[in-house]
C-alpha cells in the first residue's frame, strides 16, 4: 500500500510504497483511510517536538481520520502511540478509541474538524465546571481551533465571548461566527472580567496579557480559569508570581494525559453529530495524499485534509 513516511525529523513526508498493516490484539482491526487531517498535533508529532512524541522512525504520521471499518461503517478514530498512522491508505485501529458516524457523514468535514474541535469542548466539558452564562476569552482566536472555540463556547452557553488575536481585521469575520467582541492583544482590560480564557496561545502573549487584566478586574476574588491548551507563541510564559497571589486565578492544561482517552472518546459521539449538522463552520482543503510533500508546510487558514 501507498502512505506518507517520515524519514528524518528535519524533512517532509515521502510518499512511498510502506508495508500492509496486520491487526494484533482482540479490539485492532485493519481499515481502510478515507480522510485525515493536517493538524498542528500531527506536525508536532511528525517533528518529534510534542510531549507525547515517540522518537521513533520511519513513521506514518496523522493522528485521527475518518475510516471505513470491514463491515462498511464510518468511523472516526484517534490513533496514539503508533509509528503507523492515518496518513496511509489502510491503517490499524483500537476499535475502542473509535466512533461510528452518523449517517451521510462527510468524512473531508469531519476529518479537519474534529481534531481542532475537540480541544475546546473537551477542555470546557472536562477540565472545568463550566456555566451557562460565563465569559470567555479566547487566545488565538484567528487559528482553526480558536475559531471553533467561540461557536463551542456560545453552543455550551456563553454570555459573552471576546475573540483576541493579532490583527483586528481577521478577527472580525468570527462575530459572524458568535464572538461579541474582538480585541488585540494589548486590549488585555477590555477582557478583564470574563470568567474563562480559552489559550491557544502561550508565551509572551498569555503572560503579558495576565496583570492588566487581573489588575482591571472589578472584584479580583470572582474565580477566573485560563485553560492552556496551545502554545503556538512560545513554551514557556513568563508569569509574574504576583498573578497567582493577588487574584484568584487557576491555571489548568486540557490536552493528552490531563485528559483521558476514556473521557475523550466519551465526548467524540457528541461532537461529531454537531459538525455534521452543521452547528460548527468547517474550513476545509481537501488534498491527495500523494502531494503530502507539497502541501506539508503551506499556509491557509483552511484545515488540510489528506485523501488517501
């Protein structure tokens, strides 16, 4: 079969001729990759630069898909801990970290969808107690998973959400999309008194946006959550100490390992159902797999999905 290698943590995928893949334990099966998606974790991963990254080579990389199972089913799956897969033409899955999906499914819509999608819905449906009508911030809200996270946020019953990123200008197209305001990220006290940040962002952005905002809070004992979920401006932020004495603020992670698989895959029916009705704008790019090199490094604001 045809699939995208990675050879060398420095370089593209090659696409070349890889082995069949054979099931193993009672709950593997082998199925057929219809779509997958070119996502931030996936790169991450194939550059050995994300925490849950194995180290190993050669590897099939692709971190989710939509697949079709022996008996015909859709399937939208999450592979981890494998040097094999989604972006190959045939893969093995733990039928448990599957789900199947609703009938008609687009499996180019669900495959860029799912994977940016989940961060927040899960970080709001797992990681904190979260109320109809909080306020929420959210970081990086220009980028595919920020833009899902002002729909997820307004779905699950935010009052207010405010849309921070670089440039005003790109932002205002998610007020269509539910967010009431937009700001940059020097606007910090505009933001001052919502209940939960959503970042996608990190680094010296989150952190130089922290003290305005805490300091311009009209009651700085109201809890306020910032949930790390991306880092997309640097590892490391460097965070007054005074942010965590003089306010009461919580710093929390949502991603793999604070997050279960049990309680991701728990969510996965939910969410799926919303994308294929239509209750979350989709931005799609559909590619051959057999231009992964090409299209390995380009710039869209469309989510690449992989067509194998």
């Amino acid at each position: 079969m045809r699939a995208a290698v990675i050879e060398s943590f420095d370089a593209p995928p090659v696409y070349r001729e890889r082995p069949e893949p054979v099931a193993g334990g009672p709950d593997e099966m082998v199925v057929e990759v219809l779509a997958a998606g070119l996502h931030h974790l996936t790169r991450a991963k194939a550059t050995n630069l994300h925490y849950s990254s194995t180290g190993a080579l050669p590897l099939v990389p692709g971190v989710d898909g939509v697949v079709r199972d022996g008996s015909g089913r859709l399937r939208y799956v999450v592979v981890e801990d494998t040097t094999d897969g989604t972006f190959a033409q045939r893969t093995v899955i733990d039928r448990r970290r599957s789900v199947l999906l609703p009938d008609g499914a687009d499996p180019v819509r669900i495959a860029a969808a799912m994977n940016p999608a989940m961060s927040s819905w899960v970080a709001l449906r797992r990681r904190v107690e979260f109320e109809k009508g909080q306020r929420v911030l959210i970081l990086g809200a220009n980028g595919n998973a920020g833009r899902m996270a002002v729909q997820i946020a307004k779905q699950f019953g935010a009052s207010e959400v405010i849309a921070a990123g670089r440039d005003l200008a790109r932002l205002a197209g998610l007020r269509a999309l539910g967010a009431d305001h937009t700001i940059t990220y020097d606007q910090a006290v505009r933001a001052a008194d919502v209940d939960v940040v959503i970042d996608y962002v990190w680094g010296e952005p989150a952190a130089g946006m922290m003290i305005p905002m805490l300091t311009a809070r009209t009651d700085r004992s109201a809890p306020l959550t910032w949930i790390q979920i991306g880092s997309i401006a640097g590892a490391t932020a460097p965070i007054p100490s005074v942010a965590l004495r003089s306010a009461r603020l919580q710093i929390v992670g949502s991603g793999i390992g604070s997050v279960s698989a049990r309680d991701f895959i728990a969510e996965l029916p939910e969410l799926a159902m919303a994308i294929s009705d239509g209750a979350i704008d989709v931005r799609a790019h559909a590619v051959p797999l057999a231009d992964v090199a090409q299209a390995w490094n380009a710039e869209t604001d469309d989510r690449i999905v992989f067509l194998p």
